[in-house]
C-alpha cells in the first residue's frame, strides 16, 4: 500500500521556526527531514563581508508548493514559502 499523504507545510509552519534554531531543531518541528538539500556560496564582498555558504533545505509538497530554509553554520539564517504560481517572498 502507499503512504499516507503528508500534511503540506505552510506560512503557518514556517512562523514556528526561529532564526538560530539547528538542523535538527527545524526536522524536529516540522516532523520530517528535507526532500533535498542545495548549497550556495556568496564570496562576501572585500573588505565588508566574509564568505557565506548558505545550505538550502526544501520541503516539498504535493502540489509543487513547500518551504525552504537556509542555514549558514547550521543555524537558520533565511527561510520562505515556496509558491509556484508567486514570485518567492524571503522573510528574512
């Protein structure tokens, strides 16, 4: 038999996670682990700001909409809703 379906994640959900919480705090709260991860790297720029590499985990749902959350240093440092049909709204 197949899985059940997943409940979709949503603005509400993403409210309940906190700037700073770990990995593992978020897979906890969310109550599974990422779909997938992707990695960006932003060099900073000279003299101002120092190198980033921010790890982008997505959760996926369903109907092509979900979540993703960015983590530098396996904290959270950027999170949204993910809305195929909007342009993407970062609430960092």
């Amino acid at each position: 038999p197949l899985p059940p379906p997943r409940k979709p994640l949503t603005q509400f959900e993403l409210e309940t996670i906190r700037y700073g919480m770990t990995v593992e705090q978020v897979e906890d709260k969310l109550a599974r682990e990422a779909d997938r991860v992707e990695t960006e790297y932003d060099k900073g720029i000279k003299g101002y700001t120092s190198p980033t590499l921010t790890a982008w985990h997505y959760w996926d749902n369903d109907d092509g909409s979900g979540i993703r959350i960015g983590f530098i240093s396996n904290v959270v440092a950027e999170k949204e809703v993910i809305d195929p049909n909007k342009p993407t709204n970062s609430t960092n």
